[in-house]
C-alpha cells in the first residue's frame, strides 16, 4: 500500500525520496521522480517527514529501530510517521526512539484498503505530537480524504479497535438476518437490496451482501483477523469494565466460525456459523 | 401519511379520489383536485384501485371489512391495496375479505417516514396478488424511490421484521463503540464521524450518533416498538429453530433499556442500558 | 405416575377410589383395596377429595370439564386437585369450572419422576385455595416428600418455569466445562468427580455427567421440552421486563441443537451443540 | 489455612516441621509436637516431603526459589508439594527450580476453604510428577476427602479455572431465577426452597441463597476474583477456539456488577446486576 500513497504525492509534486528492502518494487515511484535512498536511515537524513507504511509490527520496528533504521537518521526538527497498522505497544516502543532523537513522532493507522489508497481516498486516524499531524495535514490530505487527530500514542490503534468491534457485530447481525430471511422462504438477495435502500444501509453489506447470498466469501479481511480485533476490543473494555454482551456474543459466533474452518476466508463467512445441519447421529 | 402520497399522485396527474373519516383533512387534496367520495365503500365502487393508510390493525380492517368498508365497494377487476403497517394475521385477514369479492389484494407496508413520504422516496415491500403489484408498479414508483414483490401474503410483514431485527442490532452494537470509546478516553464524537467515512456507515447512525452523544433521544421510532419488534423477530427465528444469538443479546439490552424507563424515548436510548453507574450501597 | 401415588395412598390406609379410562390399568390398585367408579364424575360424587394425573392439557380438561367430567360430581365441601403439569391458562380454566360448583380447587403440578413417585418422594407446587391445602396436606404428605404453597392458581406452572429455566442454564453451563475440559487436554469424566465433590455439585450432574462424556443421551427430560420451556420462560420474563441474558443465550444453545436434530433426545445433549467440527468446504 | 492442615497431620501422627515467616504463628502447631525451622531452606534439607501453602504467586515463589527458598534444600529422592492457588506459568517455573535439584514437584491446588481444611474435607487438584502423588497420597488423605491426579503440570490450575467458570455461570442462572421470581409475585426463598430439594439442588445454593434474597452479600469469594477466573477461562477456551457462549454472557453480567461497585463483595452480589431500576431522567 506504500507505492500508490507515494505515488499520490509524487503526482501531487512533493519531493519524494524512498526506499524497500526490494529496490526493484520502488522502479515505477523512481520513474515517476522519487529519489532513492539505500537504508531508511539514509530517507531520514535526508527528508523532514518520514512515512513508514510496514506489514506487521517486527517490520515495522526494525525499520524504525534497526541496525540501519530510520531513528538513526532522525533528530529535532524532523518527524516520524508510522502509518503501519500496529498494536499500542509497539506504537508506544517506536514513539520513545523517535522522541529520544528530538524527533516528533505521529502513529496514524489507516481505515481503507488498496483501491481507497490508490484513489487518494483513505482515513488517517492519527494520535501523537500534535505539532507533527499540523505540519503533515496537507500531505495526509493528499493522500486520503479525511484525518483524525485522536491524542495520545496509542489512541489510533484503540480506534481502530472500537470501530472493528461494531463492524465485527454488524456483519454477525446482517448474516443473521440473511440466514433467518430465507429459513423463513424471503430471498436473502432480496433482503440484501431492501436494507441497501434504507436508513441501515451500508457499503459493507453492499459490498459482502452478494456474495455471502452465494456462499461465497474471497477474503478481503480474514475471519481470524476480525476474530483477533474482538478479542483484543473484548479486553479493551474488560480493561474499564465496560460491560459489551453484543460484542462478547458476537465473539462466540467468530470463534465458531473458526472451528468449521473458516479463520482464512474472509470474515463475511461468519454467516456460516449460522447455517446448522442436521449432522448428528446416535 | 396518506395525504403526501396522494398528493404526488395528483401532481403527476392521476385521477385520484379520496376519503378520511375527518373530511378536512382531505380539503388540501380536494383543492389540489381530487374528488370525494362520503365512505370506503364509495372509494372502492367508483375507482379500480383502492390504497388504504391506516395508523393501526383495528382501523385498517375497519376500513377494509367494516360496515360501509371497502370490501363492500370491490369487485372482480378491482384492486386494494394495503400500504398501513399491520401484522400479518390482519394482512391475511383482509386479504380474505377482499378477494371473496373476486377483486385483488396486495400488502404493502412501507420502509421510511413521512419526508420520504413528501419526498415520494418511499420503499414498498408489497406481497399477495401479483397482477395487480404489475397494475400499480407505476403508481407505487410516483410515491417511492423502490418496490419490492415478496409473495405470498404476510412476507411484507416479515421482510419487515427481518430488517427491523438487524436495525435494532446495529444500534445495540453502535452503542458498545459509543460507550467503549469515552470509557478509554476517546471521543464518541470523533467515532461517529469516523464510522461516516468508512464500510460501516449507514444513515441511521449518521442521523441518530450526534444526539446519541448528547444522551439525547428526541423519538422517531419508539424503543417499545424496538423491543417488540426483536420479540416477534425472535419469536420468527424460534418457529423455525433459527438460532439468532446476537438478536437474543440485543433483545435482552433493549430489555433493561424498557427497566430503566425509556420505552417511549427514541429506541437510540439502548445505549444508556451499557451506561451502568455506581448505584449500589450496602 | 397416578398409579404409585394411589399405591402409596391405599399402603397409607387411606381410602382410595379410582378411574382409568383403560380399566385394566385400575386392576392393580383394585387388588390393593381400592374401589372403581366408571366416571371422573362417579368418583368425584363419591369421594370428598379427588386427584387428577393426566399427561397433557387436553386430557386435564376433558377429565375435569367434560361430558362424565368431574365437575358434575363436585360441589360445596369438596376438593379438586390437579396434579398434572399443565398451563397456567388451562389450570385457570379448569379452577372456574370446579369453582363454579362451590367446590375447591388446587393446582399442584410435581416435581420428580416415576422413582420419586414410587418412593413418595415427589415435591408439590401448589397454588389455589388454601383451605384445601390444608386439607390434602397429610395426603401430599404421603405420596410426596415436601410440598410448597404459592398462592393463586397459576403460581405453580410460574414456579416450574423458572426452576427449569435455571436447569435449563445449568446444564448448558456444565456442558461447556466438559467440552473445554475436554478441548484443553483434562479427562471431562474427571471433571464430573471433582465437581461432584464440591460446593457446585448437583444430582443432576451426577446422573447425566457419566453419560454425556460418552456422548450418550437417554431421554429422561427430552431436549424439545426443555428449549419450550427456556422459551415460555423468556415470555414470562419479557412480560415484566426483566433481562435473563444467560437464560437467552442459553435458548439459542437448546435451540442450535434442535438443528443439529436432538429434540427427543435427553435435554443433555445440548452438549452436542458445542461440539462444532470441521466441516465447511469451499 | 496452612496452619489446619498442618494440625491435621500432626494428629494423624506424622511427623511435622513447620516454619512461617512469622514465627508465632508457629507457636500452636509448635505446642502440640511439631518441629522448627528458621527458613524453607533448612526444612527442605531436614524433610522427605514439603508441603507449601503460600497466599500469592509472588509468596509461593519467595519461599520455593528464593535466597533462602525451599529449593536450596531440595534433592534426589525429595519432593516439594505446592498447595497453593497459583497460575499455570508460576507452577511450571516452580517445577523447573526444583526438578533442577533433582528433587519431584507436584501442583495441588486444593478446592475448600477454612472450614473444610479443619475438618480435613478439602479436595486436592494434583498434576506433576506422579511418583510424587502415590508418595503423598496417604497425608493427601489426611488433609482432605479427595484427591485427583490430572497429569502435567499447568494442569490443576486449568481444572480450577474450568470448575470456577461453571460456578460462575450457575450462580448468574441463579441469580436469575430469584430475580425473575419475585418480579413474577413469587417468594424467590421459595424458589430456594424448591430448588433445594430436586434434581438441581447445590450446596451452594443453599448457602448463598437465603442472604442473596436479603440483598447480603458476605464475602467468601470476591466477586472481581470470580469474575478474573471468567476471564481466564475464556482466554483458555479462546486458546483452542472453543465457543462458551454462557460463561461469556456470565461474564459480561459480572462486569456489570464490578461497574456497580460491587468488586469487594461476594459474588453472589452478580444478581444485582440485574435488579435494573428506574434510573433515568431526560
């Protein structure tokens, strides 16, 4: 998702310079007019604003934190944008090292897949040195088509978690609805364009609704993936007890899922947590 | 609700006729053009199609089977239909009437309220006599933006259910994030613009989120209402032995909402049911 | 089960008239003393108080309310006890009927089985005329081992209700612990000894434990009845708004079983439900 | 409760030495024949089989593998039995510090509180080295009415957790029930009394259930620790994807009551998390 977010500012006319640990996937950005910089801290020297976008957090911190990594380059005056979708912990871990250099630092997870990436359409949910988000604003906007500034370190990834918990339970409801509609002899598919009409309607059930009707679930964001974000949302408001009997329902149904075998089906085929067969015999 | 609709009829240039057991009401549509006539029955003898908008049960199959009721005035090659929100034992019931006269029936409750009333934005999800769903597809497109056909008899009232069952879910679920997120110091605010900008918006949350916020729950749709509606949804599920464990969880929280005495405050008012506080001293 | 109960009447000395509508039935008890009359109304004529015991509403009220029904043999100084467990409506009906006789009426609904019966070891819930109550109290006395006085009729089917509802729970929870005893390596028949042995131990879990480990289900309480009654229970609890969360998602568990086609098994094999497999292909 | 156990033993007439951090609590065990030591160090060098019975993990390690801790003394052909509740990772880095010495380890958690421990009535969850178990197995007898061998280490603490999810739940069904009896116009110390008597019966229930009708809650076990073993048990049976839709709905009735301030109190106070009242005003 990095090279299409570059490609945007590159085609915006910033001055980009960047770097993978494939040099060969950087070609296209570098014929468009990036420079390229051998090591992220060769990037860090030489620009005022670092984004790291990494698939997971190790990656994540050796690119921060590593032998060669950005904070080497860092110090005061420049800043540190990780828009990685990390935990809380290893947020917070990369956060100290940036600021140790005298850098700021800003986390700022991203809500959007490729096409919202490539379509400068995606959503920052930034938390950090508040001076950071106000310098890194027009390029977030180059980028994507909205921005949050949600406080503390820490505070994105949190986000990120409380939305993920109402979706997980949002698609366990509508599968509920599809599954209960054709027991009762409506066709699903219909029931699928009638709430894509009304005040409940949304992009995910337009998007899923289809396929789901045919059994059918390619995976955009795996089961387990979702699974994983109640549990940890489940925790999260454990943690302030705050009771969530949707959410801790909604759980049982995913973990469900999981034991049919479907953890890396896209998590849409929570719906089959629901369709009971006659299968037992005595 | 019937006036607005009648009223896009006339201004699309129908022959339309009218009746209200308080004949003011019907003054605007007469200025407008429509004619008069002194009961149902009348209505029914001198149109060959009938639309009846009834507030409850009782009046609908008053109006349709009473004394000087519409059945009286029907005959075969005449049409009622239905568009009043009744349960489908009333809807089976008039349909009875209706068709001992040789004319046909259709149900048709409506999706949406009284601006897409006006607006001629309404949804139908019409079900019984097939021929005649075709003889008013063109009368039921001036009144609405969309038209489903259903079937039999009584799949209006359960397509309604169905969709009113997820409804009441997701709002249930919105709710948790709502709660969840000021409890970890975020603020619910920021989340409700955030789900705006993603997979998961739906109108209803951008509608009812920033009041929600505020604990305020100026009533569009009854909590009562709600609560009954995942009853009988739940009662629906039951015939068929359709387990539905997050509607049974969502059930049980608009349950507690009713306890804490918000049954005629806006079915919003579910998320004050998570809202639990230090109350008990020993 | 009338049969042992009127055993341990005549073993008592106490004088014991009975009606079967299959005579040969009576034989038994005949050859233990008993007198015969050919009619619910002759016995109740010649008897000052009169027991029903019938398997289901229909039969209750045909007894009591029909042509040679009791009712016609009762009147002003006699008593009417139904021991069957029926509906709170159905009993309601019948106490007019007795009533309306000058006669007195109590329903008494029985907890335990034919070994109980047997054993006179069964539990009274009664709830009617407290007169009569005292009246029969030696009686129940000797066919029962404690008996409970709960007011108006009606209060005896509440209180059955909600004594299975709890077991409903109960029996789903202890099948979770043997399936995850199971799932994290423990022996669940190890499980069933050492709850046995402490302050969570129940006879239940004593008599079904052993079986359910080897997924054996013996119908004794069938797995439909239990669900109906977890169902009649929510309605009860949803007629005064009070939350019974575990009881709901407990419904859901009996109801995934009825799927999986356990209705005439043991209530037990709720178990089952939990037992999720592999089984999705794509 | 070390100190029950330990007069048991010395009136069997083992042969005891004891020591404690506080001398003087010794003194009673002292008076009546048992020998001393100044440190766990020396009682593991003077003893074949020592027993620990240790109030937190912190404590059980201290005394086990501390400066000087019970290890030091420890040896071939030794044994050292924890008594104490601790987790299954402090368990195992326990067994690893004194299978080091070459010396036999085994976990036994034990199930009762003070009174049983007098009486000798507690039950011991055993797991670790088996030939350590047929050893202690005759003072085990002593201290308690049963014991239960479960293999591994790590594995006693998992039957606790599993047998401490199924009370949980039991007593929020419980609570239920009571709640759901008086809202009726039962007397919910009748539904105590009927339940006391039938196939459901606990001991506990007979315990707790006469001061839970009078809203008292004396605490024998804290509601917040029972509701901390909810959340175990549902991060073990998470572990291995095992749906427990009753202990997660348990759980979330006990976070309720924590939010009602309730954490200090027994947890059977989890029924007044469901005593909702009118609390609201707009």
């Amino acid at each position: 998702m990095g090279s299409p977010m570059a490609q945007n500012l590159i085609k915006a006319g910033r001055d980009v310079t960047v770097w993978n640990r494939t040099k060969s996937k950087c070609e296209p950005l570098i014929s468009m007019g990036a420079k390229y910089k051998s090591s992220p801290e060769e990037v860090a020297a030489s620009c005022g604003v670092t984004f790291a976008m990494l698939a997971d957090p190790e990656s994540a911190m050796d690119v921060a934190c590593g032998k060669y990594g950005a904070a080497k380059g860092m110090g005061p005056g420049k800043g540190y944008v990780d828009v990685s979708t990390v935990d809380g912990e290893t947020s917070k871990l990369i956060c100290e090292h940036i600021r140790a250099t005298g850098a700021h630092f800003l986390e700022a997870p991203v809500s959007g897949s490729k096409k919202p990436a490539e379509d400068g359409q995606l959503i920052f949910l930034t938390a950090g040195d508040n001076v950071l988000y106000e310098t890194v604003a027009p390029l977030l906007d180059i980028m994507g088509k909205s921005r949050f500034y949600l406080g503390e370190v820490g505070n994105g990834a949190a986000m990120k978690l409380v939305v993920n918990m109402v979706m997980g339970s949002m698609m366990a409801s509508f599968s509920e609805g599809l599954v209960l509609s054709e027991k009762v002899g409506l066709d699903p598919s219909v029931l699928v364009e009638v709430i894509s009409q009304g005040a409940i309607s949304a992009p995910m059930y337009a998007m899923k609704g289809p396929s789901m009707v045919k059994s059918l679930y390619p995976t955009a964001f795996p089961l387990k993936h979702q699974q994983k974000d109640l549990r940890l949302a489940l925790g999260l408001a454990e943690s302030v007890s705050q009771p969530t009997p949707i959410a801790a329902a909604t759980n049982e149904l995913y973990k469900v899922a999981k034991s049919h075998g479907l953890s890396d089906q896209d998590f849409s085929a929570v719906i089959e947590a629901l369709k009971v067969k006659l299968q037992h015999q005595t």
